[in-house]
C-alpha cells in the first residue's frame, strides 16, 4: 500500500507565478485586446549572442555526423567547460580546481537538491524575503513539520530577514542554524551583500559547522567594483560554502539551461570527513542525474569565451540600462525604490499603505502593468513589489509610460 | 553544525561503470597502442537522422533572433510536444491526456526522483538484475537501513529475481510491497514482459494498492508486436503505474538529454485523492526543475513527425542488426545468449564457471573487448554478463571476430 510523502502537503498553496498568471489571464478575458506590460517573472528575452549561437550550431552539426557525434558525457559535466569556469573564477583572484564544478541543467535543480546532502533534521535558514525554491524544496524533504499561517512562515525554519533599514541583506543567525541559504544579488530585493557581510556569515558558518548554500546566479549584473561576486573571495568559504550559479541570467539560457554548482574539496560539516561533502555530490549527481545537454554546454563554452563574454556582458548591460530606466520612472512618482543597481531586479515599496497584491492589482488595472508582488517571496516582501528589469527596451519604455501616466498615487480611497 | 545525509554512506563502493573505466585505463596502460573494443556501456554511437537535425538547427535559429528568441518554457514541457507524445501512445492504443506527460530532461532523473512522492518507510521492490539507479536513491532517500555484504542486498528491499529458467521476467512480489520499479524491456537482461506478465503486476498493484514505477526506456526496441510497449496496455495500469520513457536510446539523445514521465490523473495510492499524485508530481517538477533545454525539446518534437519516426526507428533497426550480429557469434561459440531480440542488450552466461567480473577480464585480456559484468546488476546477474549492441557496425563485428579469434574457452585452469 504505497503511500504519499505527506511533506507536499505542507506546501502552502497559492505559488507566485500561477496566481500571477491567473489574475492577468481574468484581466485579459475582461478587457480583450488589450496588452499587458510585462515586469513581472524575470526571464531572459533578447537573442543570444554571435559567439553563443555559433557554439550552438556546432555542435548540432557535429551531432549530424557520426564521426563527431557523441552520446553520454560525463555527468559533472564536459572538462573543458569546467576548465573554461576556472579561468573565470580566476579573474576575480578565485582559485578552484575543475573537479570541484558540476555542471547542471540550472541553478534552480541544484539549489532545489543541495539539501539532500544534509540530515532531515537540519535547521534550515532562508533570507525572507527569498525565491521560493529554498523554502519548499526543504518544506519537501521534510525539515519543517508545518506552517504556521499567523505568520506565514514554516516551523522550525530560521527566517534571516533582510530589513528596510539594513538595505535589506540580512544579518548573520542568532542561533544555531545547520544549512544558511543565501541568494546574492538578491532575488526579489536586488541587494547585494559587501565584502564584511558575506564575512560575517563565513565566520558564523566556520565557527558553528554550518553549510552556506550560495546562490550566485545573478553575479554577473553586479558592476560595483568593490562588491564580491563569488562567496569564495571570502577567506575560509571553502571549508563552509557551496556556491551555485548559472548561465541563465548572464547568457541568455533561462531556456537551453546550464548551470553550476562548486563543491569544494575543503568543504566540511560536523562529522564529516574532509573531501566527504564533494565526493557525495559527484554521487548524487552520478545517480539522479545524467548529465546537461552537449547543446548547453557547448552554448557554455562559448559564453566562456572571450568574445562570449564581452558578448553576453553587452546583454547584460542591456538589461541594467532598463533597470535604470526604470528606477528613474519609479522615482520621478516619489515611489521608493532599492536594488537595480547590482541586480536586474527593482524592490519598491508599495504607496498608499496598500499591500503586495493590492498594489499589483492596482498597477494591473490602472496601467496594465505586471509586476511581482513581494509577499509571495515571504512575510518580509509584505508592502513592497519586484520590477524586473528583463524585457525588449521598447516594452520597458511604454510600461514606465503607461505608469507615469495612468497611476494614480493621490486617491487613497479608490480600493 | 550541519550533518550529512549518511544514507549516503550506505551506499554499496565500486560503482559498475567507473570500476569498468578504471580496470580499461589499466589494461591500456599495460598495453599502450592497443585497440579495445567496446561493447560495455549502452551508450549511442550514430548520429542524429535529419529530420531531428533540421528541428534542432531551426530552435538555434530562433534563439538568434529577439523576433522568436524564449526563456523559460513551462516546467512540464512544451504542449506540442506533449500533444505529439499523446498521438505517438494512441498508435497502440494508450489514450492519454496532454497534461499528463511531464518532459523532462532523462528517465534516468525522473526514474531516481520519482521516489520523492511516497513515504520514506515504504518498501521498495527491485528487479534483480537492474539498472543500479532505482536502488541507489531508494537508498538515499532512507529506505534501506544497511546493505547486506554477505548477501549483496540492501536490508528491507523486495528483490524480484529474474531466473534464467524463467527467461528473466520476474514473479509478482509474495509479499506486500508498496513500490514496484520494472524496466521492460530489462536492462541489462533484455528480457520482455509479454501482456499476462504485465497484467500481473498491475493485478497485484491494484490490489495491494502498489504503484508500479514502470521504466520503458528502450520500448522502442520490441520488435515482436505481441509484446506491449506501455504499461498502459493493461486495463487498469492508469490507477496504479508511473511510465517513464526517454528519447537518448530510441532517437539518439543520450548527449542531448529529453525524457519524459507520465503521471495519469487516475493514479491513486493508499490515502492519497484521485489526482493527487499528479498534482504532487507537477508541483515537485515546479519546485525542482525547470524545463528540459528548448532546444532539446525542439528535437524531440522533430523526432515524432513521421519522418522524424521513420529515421529514428531506422537507427533502431541498425543498433538491432547489431544485436543480431552479436547473438550469431557468440552462439556459434556455444555461449548460452539471452535478450537482443527485442532489447539492444544481450545476456550471456559466463562459460567455464567463471564469474561475471572474471570473464569481464577474461574477454578483455584475450579478446580486448569490454562488456558489462552481469553482477554489476546485482547478486543474481552474477555469472552473466552483458554485451551491448550500441556501436558503429565495424567495431561491432571487428569486436566478434575477436572473440572468435581469440576467446580461449577450452582452458578452464588459465586463471
């Protein structure tokens, strides 16, 4: 009598995107015709580059020959594509060994199954507000026994809040935590971490056996010089730190997926062995896993190269230039608004008093504009929404004129 | 202090095919300039037809350009393709919907994921021998307390032998079980369940409220059209089996990476509501994955056009008159063969007594070909061994003309 891993019911209903999803499709079905300005989801939307493209195509032509056609690879991925990420990690002073990347269809199913490395037990803490991957794959695996719907949070979760006043990065645990997930750049809130916070959260890490699961995948939109853009420019991360990222965001793959997570040698956690942790993940992977696609990856290596990087980091500076578009929109109406400097993400707070959805709602029906509601990142996210900054120019510029012109900030009593 | 998983620890050492790769690097070391023959890994050697080609080389295109580029696509998979996966099950008959295929990036992920969905004490039945994924993240996943050295078995696992006298399809469980994972046609033995074979296993689900984990990986293989090529043959398999199929073995995609997984709405377990299940599915594909690559999914979308099925079902028939080849030799050395008929693996007993990894070595040293030690699988793979019909047709039949040439199968002292 199979029965079902009770773990998924605890899932809260109501994800983000579908709702999303589902209000602008009722909007849509009242008001036919009309068009919706889309900053909502953060998916890519510009062409990939030359560089990408050519590596693409050779790799689908070789795939045409039998001479040159190849089957499975390694499931860690090919050597030469982790070769090409040492290179650069070693341009910002990171010095990593091509074993320790495994390469992945995406930082999401990484980020998702990180936590299957540690015991059900692990006390888990998760930025708030966070992408909900976090939450709900350890929701999934068992580490929260409920949630709490007063609070909206998870029992026995630890939620590292990242406050207005802090410019939203939050502070190291005050307790003893096991797992600590953190998204830099931030997704929803666009913060992005200095040198002597990702510091503090290593030396807690370091000092109480704790694992840091480090989702990069918006490393390269952070332009600030000073900032660190990999957790192991911090001295000690090694031995603490798990760093994901991806090639979604930077080149353009959110839908030929690639990925990477680094599990250093070094790594440790109580009890384990030194070297443990990566020879557990190169299992893992070997076993639930087959390998990313010779396409992406091929992709990947292009994007690696020197003219796919100045090609992908063109697109990159595309989209920051929308975020400043938008900032600039956003700011002419006296709205608050934090990140879209380091991050292609917007987090503004909500005027009027009005909450998440009601400010969605309002933005929906007033200008026909979608943005994502903060709440459904977490309690934290409550009053503010999330502009992203992906989308063709054009589009960027008619929804921050559609708001400029249709918004109406004066009426507090129109709801 | 984050812990491990120390499932992992359970996991039984020397997985098959590093152990393979590992005593082939030392052969060809002792050996330098030697040609091996490689008949061990199942992995696809011939290049992709032209009608996949021309679907992927055309998603490229549309990726070069901002007019047709996309993103993220829904996490279950593109509906053409899914509605292309509908028509290609009703050609036998399977209705199914569209929303019930899940697209995913391997059976291999979704065979070892598909666990998640039911409770970690529930008792796990396993061919023997099989494919090492679907023990492995059982193990993982907490199922098994301990692997059994003396008996090569991991604790609390039902194993479902397949006897020889029995041609390999193994009895229902005599006992309660509540997962049943199935490989049909088996890998490695190359059995094939024929309809009342089938239509036990889904009798016993039903009844005891199982769920059959059926993995149809290499259908396309079956030749002999009395034989199912879905689960879904049998009346009732809809409330009690999960079907995991894949486009690496029978389109060429090992290296491109697409699979597919179908959770039928009428699926129902002990406690769980109809639909339940499917629900749970998809919200676990949410959580965890995030669409296998478009470009992938362009090519299997190629792949089921009629053209795309006649090319992909000629390579079939190409790897199978490989198979034959195969079966010819090594029965004109009075070496007893299983499978190949309708499976692109054979099932050879080991002669003179020896062990699988002994004649692994004994086919190595003297004939410098490599296939796959049948205990790899499992205790009761032991004295077997598996040959592959993977291969370009030269190095297929140079490969049995080495064995004719050299295999030594008088001398039963030499070792």
């Amino acid at each position: 009598m199979a029965q079902i891993n009770q773990n998924y019911r605890k899932l809260a209903a109501g994800y983000l995107f579908p709702e999303i999803a589902r209000r602008s499709k009722s909007y849509l079905e009242a008001h036919p015709g009309t068009h919706l300005h889309r900053l909502g989801i953060g998916n890519t939307t510009e062409a990939l580059p030359p560089a990408i493209i050519e590596g693409l195509r050779e790799q689908v032509e070789r795939l045409a020959s039998n001479a040159t056609y190849s089957g499975y690879g390694d499931e860690q991925g090919s050597l030469p594509l982790r070769e090409a990420l040492v290179s650069y990690y070693k341009a910002w002073g990171v010095n990593l060994q091509a074993d320790e990347f495994f390469i992945s269809d995406g930082a999401k199913a990484d980020a998702a199954n990180i936590q299957s490395l540690f015991v059900e037990d692990s006390i888990v803490a998760i930025q708030d507000p966070a992408y909900p991957v976090y939450v709900d794959s350890n929701v999934i695996a068992g580490r929260s026994p409920s949630f709490d719907h007063s609070r909206g949070y998870y029992d026995k979760f630890v939620y590292l809040q990242g406050l207005e006043e802090e410019g939203f990065v939050p502070s190291v645990p005050t307790e003893k935590v096991d797992l600590i997930y953190l998204c830099n750049p931030n997704n929803p809130t666009g913060a992005v971490a200095n040198h002597e916070q990702l510091k503090g959260f290593v030396t807690y890490a370091l000092k109480h056996k704790a694992v840091i699961i480090y989702d990069a995948a918006y490393s390269e939109y952070i332009s600030d010089a000073t900032l660190p853009k990999s957790i192991y420019e911090i001295e000690g991360a090694q031995q603490c730190a798990i760093e994901i990222n991806s090639f979604s965001k930077f080149a353009g793959f959110t839908g030929v997926r690639l990925g990477w997570t680094i599990v250093p040698h070094a790594l440790v956690s109580e009890e384990s062995e030194v070297g443990e942790l990566h020879k557990m993940w190169y299992r893992r992977q070997c076993t639930f896993f087959n390998g990313a696609s010779n396409i992406a990856q091929a992709g990947g290596l292009a994007a690696l190269t020197p003219e796919g990087l100045v090609q992908s980091r063109a697109t990159v500076a595309y989209y920051m230039e929308n975020a400043r578009i938008i900032r600039e929109g956003l700011l002419g109406l006296n709205l608050k608004v934090y990140g879209g400097d380091n991050a292609p993400y917007l987090w503004v707070k909500t005027p009027l008093g009005l909450s998440s959805w009601q400010f969605f709602d309002k933005l929906l029906n007033e200008c026909q504009v979608i943005a994502t509601p903060g709440s459904g990142f977490g309690p934290a996210g409550e009053s503010f929404i999330r502009f992203s900054a992906f989308g063709h120019r054009e589009n960027i510029v008619a929804a921050m004129q559609s708001i400029k012109d249709n918004l109406r900030l004066e009426n507090q009593n129109e709801r």
